[in-house]
C-alpha cells in the first residue's frame, strides 16, 4: 500500500521519512536511464517549438484573425518571444537549479509550464493567448536545457560528458527535423487539433519517464552498508517529513585533478554567474554556441524563401531541403565520444574552418537547374557535418570549465556547485544567436544579396575558429604543463 511518504518519495524524487527503496532503483537511478530521460526532454521541448510552424499561419489567420498582410510581421513577434523568453529564464533557473534540493522538481515544473503553453497554443484564439503560450514554452525550453544538461553533469563521468551531450544534440536534430514534417502532414490530413494530439501525447511520454527517473544523489540513500557484523543494512532517516538529500559527489580527471588556490579578495565574494563571465574558456565556449545558434536560425530565415524564389519550390520542398542540414548531426555522439578521448580544440576548430569554404561556395547557387538544386544540396549537407564538429564537444568543454573553475577555486561557485548555471549561461548564447542569425541574414539577403550573406557568415565562423584554437581545452600559448592543468582531454 503506498503510503504518504512513498507517494512523496515517489512525487520528489527523494528519500521521505524511512521509506524503502523504489523499484527497479538501481535501472532508474542508471547513467543510461538518465541520459535517455534528459533526451527525451530536449526532443520534447524542440519538437513541440518546431510542430506549431506548419499552423503558426492558420492560427493567426483563421483563429487570431490577424490580416494576411501582418502574417509576415506577427511570425517574427512570436519567434522573437520565444527567444527572449528563453534568454531571460536560462540564467534565472540556472541559479534556481544550483540552489534546490533536486534537479528532479525544476525539470517537472517545467514540464508542467511546457503542458500549460501546448493547451494555450492549441486552445487559443486570440493573440494575447498565443504569445503567452509562445512565452511559455520559451521558459520550460529554459529549464529542460539548463537543468536538464546540469543533471547530466551530476551523472555522466567527466571523461564521458561528451558522447552524452552528442546525445542530446542528436535529439535536438531529430526534434527539429520531425516536428515541421509531422506537424505540417498531420495539420493537411487530419486538422489543427491532431497536431497538438501528438504533442500531449509526447508530452505524456516524458512526464512518465521524468516521474520514474531518480538521481544518483538520491539513490544513494538507499545504498546498503556493510555492518560489522557483515551484514547489509539500509541507512535509516529521521522520522521528520523533512526531505533528505544525499551530497553529490564530482569525479575528476587526472588533468583536472590539480592543487587549490585561493581566492583573491576581488572574486572572492562574487555571485557564480559573474564569476563564470571572468573565464575566457567558458567565454569562447559561450561564443561557439553563439555562432553555431546564429547559422542555424540564419538558414531558417533564409533558406525557404531562397529556394521558393530560385527554385520555385512549395513549402514542402523547402521543408524538405532541410534534411540536408539536419542528417549529418545523428552523428554528434561520435563526435562527442571522439572529443572526450583527443578533445575539443581541434575538433572544433575543424569544424569551424572546414564550414568557411561553405558558407563561400554558396553564392554560386543562383538560377534553376538540377547542378544548382545538387551543389545547393551538397554544400549545406557540408555545413551540416562541419556545424556537427562544433555543438557537441563545445557543451563538454562548458561542463569542463565550470567543473575546472570549481576545483581550482573551491567556494567560489556555491556550495552546490555552478553547473545548472553554466548551462544557464549556454543557453542564454544559444538563444541570443536564434535572435541575431534571423535577423542579420533576412537584412543582408534583403539588402547585399545571398552571396554576401555567405561570406558574412563564414568571417564570423573564421573569426569563431580562431578564438576556439587558443582557449578551447586551456590557452595554448600556455607552457605544455600549465596547459594540460587546465585541459580536460
């Protein structure tokens, strides 16, 4: 029978009064369980934010009435939204996150506000309603990607950081690859309501597994010790309602693994998030994610209306041409496998110089042809390997560089640590970069051409390369010792 402390054993994730173990403890509390939870999470949230774009255009016309003429400028309002929402909750919950007792109760209340968007969206009429929703879903995106990540960080050993964010880009990809597709096949079959059937139903996946998902901090309250007597006992807790948290523990690297300074008076008493700015690693890593977000949203703002005027593709072409981008990064957990064993400088700068070229070539596409539809297809295919190289081991190396900071400085990152607040940090770059690609491609585009919105791309990613190949895995102009000290490799 469960009992009210089971149930809240159960509801937070956390050992409550002198209540068992849960079932199947050791599979739910798994490094494989977790990471496949945290991935599921990020599919959910991007699929749901990309699902919506086939009927954005039906529900402002039809349900918002909004003029035909004003589409246009309403569509951008709700991109703008979500990004801003975005930007805004990533630190916000970042430091939330690093202060509770769990990861487990930020990630379902942000479920619960990604539930609370996806009725709003679906159930709205007027715009007010819909930009809420759109606000909404812009904050639980916030707190599956900062907590989300940070959780993993708890689990995932250092040297194994980068395959599980390879992980979670490829679930990022799948998400934003199937969302559009489905969402635009279901909405012409079957009506606007069947589309947001398949994100409750999604939705209902993920409360599921959030629910079953126990961290590695809490499962080790229930972690047999051994007696003296050689038997195995349960560690039991006071009788109070108060929930217990077991400490977690971080395990460093032989290269991290270096002697604590102290802390000049000056840092000493700054807030985490400041004192986080102040590192050039963790900056470079910021303007990675940075440039990475800018390309993706410039190919969003672009592309379409590029083949539809060349090519004179329908929306289903331009949806499709998508695939050549997105196809490359399934293999963003080899590529974070491959950084944690050799690292992520050369890596990405591989990536970063590799797309240059790229992002170049690209104002040769300029009429209607099968050569032109095949090199416009072959190039971003390129891009989209080449942008594989970069997402994955640059979330490993933030992870790396708060984890650093943390152990070179002892104190200054709280005392639960700065990881959810990293990440909080990472999604505030990614989501500025969602702002400005739009925005900087539509206006060179409308203004210069296409061909000088590539090569305005490809400084930026040259630019990016640079800055990556002297800090990324510590400042290489550093002595070989002083250097390895502060690389994770």
């Amino acid at each position: 029978m469960l009992t009210a402390d089971g149930f809240r054993t159960f509801v937070y994730g956390t050992r409550v009064g002198n209540t068992g173990p849960p079932p199947f403890l050791k599979i739910r509390s798994s490094k494989a369980f977790i990471t496949c939870t945290v991935a599921i999470a990020v599919f959910t949230d991007i699929f749901l934010y990309s699902v919506v774009v086939p009927v954005l255009p039906f529900a402002l016309t039809v349900r918002a009435r909004v003029k035909e003429e004003d589409v246009q400028r309403w569509t951008s309002i709700f991109l703008s939204v979500y990004g801003a929402a975005l930007a805004v909750g990533s630190p916000l919950f970042g430091w939330f996150a690093d202060r509770s007792t769990s990861r487990r109760i930020p990630l379902l209340l942000g479920l619960l506000a990604l539930g609370g968007s996806t009725a709003m969206l679906c159930a709205g009429s007027s715009l007010a309603v819909l930009i809420t929703g759109r606000l909404l879903q812009g904050l639980s995106a916030s707190v599956v990607w900062t907590v989300g990540l940070a959780l993993l960080s708890d689990t995932v050993p250092k040297e194994e950081i980068g395959q599980a964010m390879g992980y979670m880009a490829a679930a990022t990809s799948i998400g934003s690859l199937t969302g559009p597709l489905l969402g635009g096949v279901v909405y012409a079959r079957s009506g606007y309501y069947s589309v947001f059937a398949i994100g409750f139903a999604i939705i209902g996946l993920d409360i599921l597994l959030r629910l079953l998902m126990v961290e590695k901090s809490a499962a080790k309250q229930w972690s047999p010790i051994i007696s003296s007597n050689g038997e195995e006992t349960i560690p039991q807790e006071c009788t109070t309602n108060e929930i217990q948290s077991a400490p977690v523990t971080e395990e460093f690297s032989g290269s991290e693994k270096m002697a604590t300074v102290p802390l000049p008076t000056s840092t000493r008493h700054l807030p985490p998030l400041i004192a986080l700015l102040l590192v050039p690693r963790l900056l470079v890593a910021l303007f990675g994610c940075f440039v990475y977000s800018t390309f993706l949203g410039s190919f969003d703002s672009v592309l379409p209306l590029y083949v539809k005027d060349v090519f004179n593709w329908n929306s289903t072409g331009a949806g499709l041409i998508f695939i050549c981008l997105v196809v490359p990064h399934m293999a963003s957990p080899l590529v974070g496998g491959f950084s944690d064993r050799y690292g992520s400088r050369f890596i990405t700068t591989t990536g970063l110089l590799g797309s240059v070229p790229c992002w170049v070539l690209m104002r040769f596409v300029t009429y209607n042809s099968i050569g032109q539809k095949v090199l416009l297809c072959a190039l971003l295919v390129l891009i989209g390997a080449f942008l594989t190289l970069v997402m994955a081991p640059l979330m490993a190396e933030i992870d790396h560089a708060v984890a650093l900071e943390e152990k070179k400085k002892p104190g200054s990152m709280g005392k639960k640590g700065a990881a959810a607040q990293g990440f909080g940090l990472f999604n505030f770059a990614f989501a500025i970069g969602t702002l400005i690609g739009p925005l900087w491609a539509g206006f060179t585009v409308e203004n210069a051409g296409w061909g000088t919105m590539g090569w305005s791309m490809a400084i930026m990613s040259g630019v990016c390369a640079i800055t990556t190949f002297i800090w990324t895995g510590g400042r290489i102009m550093l002595k070989d010792k002083q250097r390895n000290e502060g690389a994770v490799v």
